[in-house]
C-alpha cells in the first residue's frame, strides 16, 4: 500500500480499504494492484478509485492472468440426472463426458464441442445443476466462493439477454 500511495496512482485522501485492505471499485488487494492494475483511460495514472475505465481494465487484466479464456462460455445450467460421479469444479471432464451421460442444457442450446467442465450443484441435489469451465474458475479466483463466482456470471449472461436460472 505505501509503494502504491508513494507511485502517486492514488491520492492519499482517496486511498480507504475495506477491513480486509481491499480497495477501490473493483476491490483490489495491493498485491493485486501492484502485480495486474492497468490504465484503462490512458492518462498515465492507474486510478481503480477514482476512475471506472482503470478499475474494469485492470479487472478484464485479472481474469485474463487467471486463464479466461475469450469467446469460451463459463459454463451453463443442465437438466439434472441419474448421476453419481463426482461433482466439484476441479473434476473436469471432456464434453464428451457429459454428452455420454446424456446432460444437456436446462436453456435447450446444444452443449459446446470442445472445453473441459466440472459439475456444480451449488444447491444440493434438488437445485440446479451447473457445468462449469475454465472462465468459471477465473471469476472464481477473484473472489474464491462458488456462490460469488456464480452469482457474477448468471448477472453477466442475464445482461446478454439469458433467461437465467431455469432449474
């Protein structure tokens, strides 16, 4: 924090963290901030205070390092099945694994070609069921909680114009 506040990127009046030491409007650790933090505007200053082109910049930079991947869904809800394998979003499997046990997508889309995902069900067996991919786990690594991490990328396909939630 004080070789941030030294760099002059963020005025000392501004510069007010969470309990946690995060700041700014995407909430940035000053380890994040000094390893990933990018200048959105291109005025020479890297503010994710003050300046919301710097803050969703050097957000799009974080999820970048942390293998999103561009065009690749995050992952989507399936009808649930007679299924006992393994559900976790680090038991990735081949689509071709999915397709074998006959899951398909609670929307009606066709599942991808290609992409390893895992089964979540954040709800327990009776909610929905969702298979999760690599831009799932880069959300995730922002915030590590299967319910932040879904929460953002339900938001991110509703503003897209999904449905949501069918299950």
């Amino acid at each position: 924090a004080i070789r941030i506040e030294a760099s002059g990127h963020i005025s000392h009046d501004k510069f007010v963290g969470s309990w946690a030491g995060a700041f700014g409007q995407t909430q940035f650790m000053p380890s994040t901030y000094l390893r990933l933090a990018i200048d959105g505007n291109n005025d020479g200053i890297k503010n994710i205070i003050e300046e919301p082109m710097d803050a969703l910049a050097s957000t799009a930079n974080f999820l970048k390092k942390s293998g999103w991947i561009q065009g690749q869904e995050w992952g989507f809800e399936i009808i649930p099945q007679n299924f006992n394998g393994p559900s976790s979003r680090k038991h990735k499997k081949p689509i071709s694994y999915w397709k074998s046990h006959n899951f398909k997508r609670a929307d009606g889309k066709e599942l991808p070609q290609y992409g390893n995902y895992g089964l979540i069900k954040p709800a327990g067996e009776n909610g929905p069921w969702f298979l999760v991919g690599k831009n799932f786990d880069a959300v995730y690594s922002y915030n590590p909680a299967i319910s932040y991490a879904l929460a953002v990328n339900l938001i991110g396909d509703r503003i897209k114009g999904s449905k949501g939630v069918y299950g």
